[in-house]
C-alpha cells in the first residue's frame, strides 16, 4: 500500500475493530505459532489449492476464514464476537507474513517455464518495504504485533533471515532469535 488515502482509509477501517493485541496473544511466540497454523488454511484451503485470496468465491473465503477461526481458539481465548476474531487474525497473518517477506533473502521475481525464479532482496528494497511495512504498524497495532511476530514466525519455520536495511527503530527488531544471519 503506498498511496497514503489507502493507508489512511485502512487504518480508519482497522479502528472500528479491535485496535490493540487481546492479552492471550501477548506472548510473541504464541503468536508466531498461530500465524503459522493459519497460513496454510488460508492460503491453501482444505483441498490444498493454493488460490489467490482474491480470486476464491464467498463460499470459499467464508469456509476459509471459517477454518482460521476455529484454529485459533486455543490461541485467542477471550470470547470474541466471530467476525472480530476474524478481522484480528486477518491483520495479525498480513503483518507478520508482509515482515516475514521481507526478511528473507530472496524474493519471488517471476515464474519462467513453469519455474520460479528467484532474486536476492536488496538492502535498498528492504529499506522500502519497511518504510511502508513500519508506517502501517504505527497505524494498525495487531498488524505491528504480527510485524513484531515475524522473527519468531522464521524460527517456527526454521528460516533464517535478515535484518540489514531495517530501521533501527523498528519493531521487527524487538524480539531477535538464533535465524537471524547477516
């Protein structure tokens, strides 16, 4: 998102939800581990398709979203209303998976012969990715919690990354782990 009214209407339609993390997600490993268990749901759905989000039918993005709500309930304990826990779990996957990205080494630069082609991430490119990834989660607290999540979300997944670009200040950097490498 890099037009500021899309960042500004995002932010006001994050506020009418829930605007801070609910407290059985403070553990920032927990929520790494929930992140991971939603991913391949959301994504991949029961029959292991991996469809673009946008492309799926209500029936199928309501199935999915269904299937991501019902894991997390050993995660996000309070008793939420349905469509909240939704919209908490949406943020909280976008922000850490959008980070995630962004730490690792290469990128997806294109698809040649049925053959995914892979580019290094620059420290230029990851400086620009989190002056936006950053400006967000000043915004939309549950998308900086899954910011803050993404290291520990590597070290669930067993990849190592990197923090070379990132801001000094930011908070993918509060909580580091044995995968980062430089």
């Amino acid at each position: 998102m890099s037009d500021s009214n899309m960042i500004t209407a995002y932010s006001w339609a994050a506020g009418l939800f829930q605007q801070v993390l609910p407290s059985s997600l403070a553990d920032i490993e927990k929520r790494a581990r929930l992140v991971n268990e939603i991913d391949t749901s959301l994504v991949k759905g029961k029959n292991g398709q991996n469809k673009i989000l946008i492309d799926l039918d209500a029936p199928e993005s309501d199935q999915r979203l269904n299937e991501i709500a019902q894991i997390s309930i050993p995660y996000l304990t309070e008793q939420i209303d349905d469509i909240l826990r939704k919209n908490i779990l949406l943020r909280l996957w976008t922000g850490c998976m959008e980070a995630a990205k962004a730490i690792r080494f290469t990128y997806v630069a294109g698809i040649r012969n049925g053959v995914v082609i892979e580019a290094p991430i620059s420290i230029e490119y990851r400086q620009s990715l989190f002056n936006l990834i950053d400006l967000l989660s000043k915004t939309d607290l549950i998308y900086g919690s899954g910011v803050e999540a993404a290291p520990a979300y590597k070290k669930v997944v067993k990849e190592y990354y990197s923090l070379n670009g990132v801001p000094s200040n930011s908070i993918i950097r509060k909580y580091t782990n044995e995968y980062q490498k430089e």
